[in-house]
C-alpha cells in the first residue's frame, strides 16, 4: 500500500490541531504587551469553534479573558468519525465527549441554556434558563441549520422515520438501527444536496462506512446514490476506486440527481425533473445554511444562507463586535466547511481578539485543514489544505503546493485517521 508521505505528515502535524505556536501570529508581542489583554467575551455554541475559541481565549491570555461559553447540549457529540458508527466499525460512545475539561483547566464559564436574543446595541445575550450576559465582542458558533423546505414533503412529521443523520446524535443511532433491520437484499437511498454543505467527503465516506456493513452482513443489498453535485465533491478518484475495488455491483452512483419531493410513507423521493426512486432505507440530507441563532441575530448576509466575516478577525461584516465562525461562514475559496477549519478558526478569533483587547490590529493566521475518510473497518485516505491570507483579495487562499490528497488507501493512514480525532477532541476540549 502506498505510504503516507513522510514531510506532508510533518506539516499537517506541524499546522494541525495539536499546534499553538506557529497558529499565532502576534502571540510574541502579546506575551510581551506591558498591559495583559483584558476584555469579556461571549460565545454562543460548543462545537468544534466555539469550544476551541473559549479555551485558546484563556489559554493565549493567561486567563486574562473573561470567557462565558453557552451551549443547550450537555455534552460535545463529534460529526467526524461519526459515519463509522453507521458501519459498525465504532461505538457511539467514543463520539461523546464532556466539556468539564474547558472548565476546570482553563475557567471557562460554561452555561448550559438556548440563547434566546441578542441586544447587539446594548451588548447582552439573553438564554432560556441561564440568565443574561454582558460582553465586549460576542463569537457566535453556531454550525448548520437544515432547508427542509426545500424538500417538499419533509415536514415534521417525515423527519420522525427519514434521518439526515448529518450532525452526530440519535440520528446516527436510528439510522444504524435502520440498516440493521433492513433486509438483506434491500436498498438504502442516500441523498447529497448541493455543495457548499458540511463535510465534502462525508456523504461519500458514509456511502463507504454503509458499503462495508452490507459486504459482511447483506452482501445482496445495494446502495444507490443520488447526488444533487455534478460529480463527486472531495477525492473523488479514491472513492471511485474504492467502491470499484472494494465493493464491486453494490454502489449505484448518480450524479445530477437533486432531491426535491419526499413521500415518507411510500420511502419515495422526486428529483427537480420529476424522476421518482424507491428504498428501503432513506437517507435523506438536505441543503444546508448557517445556524438559527446566527440568522436572528442578523449575521446572515450572503445568499440568504451563510454569514460573512472579516478575514483578518473572522469579525461580521454585517454585525460589529460579533465573529462568527466554523461551518455558519460563507467560506474562502476551496476552504472546506469541516471540524478541523471550524477548531482553526476557533484559534484565529482567540488571536485576533488578543491583540485587539491590547489595542493592536489583528494579523490573520495561517490556517489548515485535514480531512479523512474511512473506506472500510481499517483503510483511510486524506485530503488537506493550508491557506494564507491574501490581502489583495482579502480572503485566504491555499498556498501553491500545500496539502493535496493520498494516493491511494492504506492501514496507515486510518490509523492516522483515528489518531487526528482523539488529537482534535483533546485540543478543542481539555
């Protein structure tokens, strides 16, 4: 099998979750800043970028940063790794993880309550059960929403029996309770809407992780495609190859096939030009765009669907003294909306707003990405980016030569791939 190569593991390691250092520009002159940097920062949203954000934001400062971080879950439930759960090549568990660690070493404030308003006048975030509180700059992190209205059919009601499975939770529990009760010789349907959506090589990844479960359990079973994209999203030649190779006559693909209609009793969808199909098992996932709570507060201003940000601060451009972050972002070019963007820019903010809070201009960070796919129980590929801030389009871009993706599959790299997620996990969280 094709070995990972050697100086891009360094690099990745060297930008990745794990790394302080070289993330942070400006770290040195706020280390040395006669005045520690003082300020009280909100953050609406535990995932990936809220949770990393709150704990750079008191690591970086010495605890200088008042830091109140509001999340309505209870626990932190991670999306990526969460399609091995449907292949049963994972227990739900190791998904789970607590927030107690963001607390007790770093003295985050966290409060578990729905923010109900924001007064960003007036600087107050109003919740649910856990009171009000007053901030200097406000980070809302506030993931993805579903357009299930763009899917006709996809009421209420649909929801309770037709899972999107798409953020990690019961969902990922009832569709793999799904697949097992399928029968053999069944069909599972699963549905890609358009990009931009969370997690490119996602889809295709569960298409894998679904393949493998059915090649030991129900190898009569088939799986049938219906990508709304024009192609496959992210490393398609190694998806290709692996449904070709790995699960030969099993794996119906097509493309243009954009879901439109559902009728849930009857397991039945309708493409845009009226074309019907018919499983067993339906997976349907639709659009997407950024979280409720960011669409209130009127963060929302590019498509009707994403929130744009100042590059070098990830501030609003709609909402001063608010950042927001992660998958809610109308993203820099080819900058993927994953869980290891969202942890870096939860550390880009955390920069940013130390030098501001001592009264310097923030300079934009270098930022990484990497994204693994499990194709069966132990083989994984990998595709990665780093991305500079230009400032003649004041976006970042990808550095020529950065990143790129496997070769091929191999046990090396799914070992890399379960190593990332207990590094990402313990970065963001503890």
């Amino acid at each position: 099998m094709p070995r990972f190569n050697e100086s891009r593991r360094r690099l990745l390691q060297g930008l990745g979750a794990s790394s302080t250092v070289l993330m942070v520009p400006g770290m040195a002159e706020a280390a040395k800043a006669t005045k520690q940097p003082r300020g009280r920062v909100v953050v609406i949203g535990a995932g990936f970028a809220g949770a990393t954000a709150a704990k750079y934001l008191r690591k970086w400062s010495d605890k200088g940063i008042d830091v109140t971080l509001i999340e309505r879950n209870a626990e932190f439930i991670s999306c990526p790794t969460s399609n091995e759960v449907l292949g049963g090549n994972r227990d739900y568990k190791t998904l789970v993880h607590s927030y107690d660690g963001l607390r007790k070493h770093w003295g985050v404030k966290l409060v578990r309550a729905s923010v109900t308003g924001v007064d960003t006048e007036k600087k107050i975030v109003r919740t649910d059960t856990g009171g009000s509180y007053s901030y200097d700059r406000l980070i809302v992190a506030p993931g993805i929403d579903f357009m299930f209205d763009q899917i006709e059919g996809y009421d209420a009601v649909a929801q309770k029996t037709i899972f999107h499975a798409w953020k990690a939770g019961p969902q990922t529990l009832a569709l793999r309770q799904q697949l097992e009760a399928m029968p053999d010789g069944g069909v599972f349907v699963l549905s890609i809407p358009k990009a931009p959506y969370r997690c490119p090589p996602g889809p295709y990844e569960r298409v894998c992780q679904v393949a493998w479960y059915f090649k030991q359990n129900k190898p009569q079973s088939r799986i049938v495609v219906l990508d709304a994209n024009d192609g496959i999203v992210s490393k398609g030649k190694l998806f290709q190859a692996a449904w070709a190779n790995e699960y030969p006559g099993m794996i119906d693909y097509r493309p243009n096939w954009n879901v439109t209609g559902l009728d849930a009793p009857t397991k039945t969808v309708t493409s845009e030009v009226g074309d019907t199909f018919k499983g067993d098992v339906l997976n349907i996932i639709p659009p997407m765009r950024a979280g409720d709570i960011a669409r209130q507060i009127g963060l929302v201003n590019v498509n009707d669907r994403w929130a744009g940000v100042n590059w070098t601060s990830l501030e609003s451009t709609a909402v001063p003294y608010v950042h927001v972050l992660g998958d809610a972002v109308f993203a820099a070019p080819q900058m993927p909306k994953s869980g290891h963007m969202a942890n870096q820019h939860g550390k880009a903010v955390a920069s940013a707003l130390i030098e501001i809070f001592s009264g310097r201009e923030p300079r934009p960070m270098l930022m990484a990405n990497t994204c693994y796919s499990m194709l069966d129980n132990k083989q994984g590929v990998h595709v990665a980016s780093v991305h500079r801030y230009s400032p003649e389009k004041q976006v970042p871009l990808i550095v020529e030569g950065s990143g790129g993706v496997s070769n091929g599959p191999s046990i090396e790299e799914g070992r890399y791939a379960h190593g990332w997620a207990i590094q990402i996990w313990a970065d963001t969280l503890t």
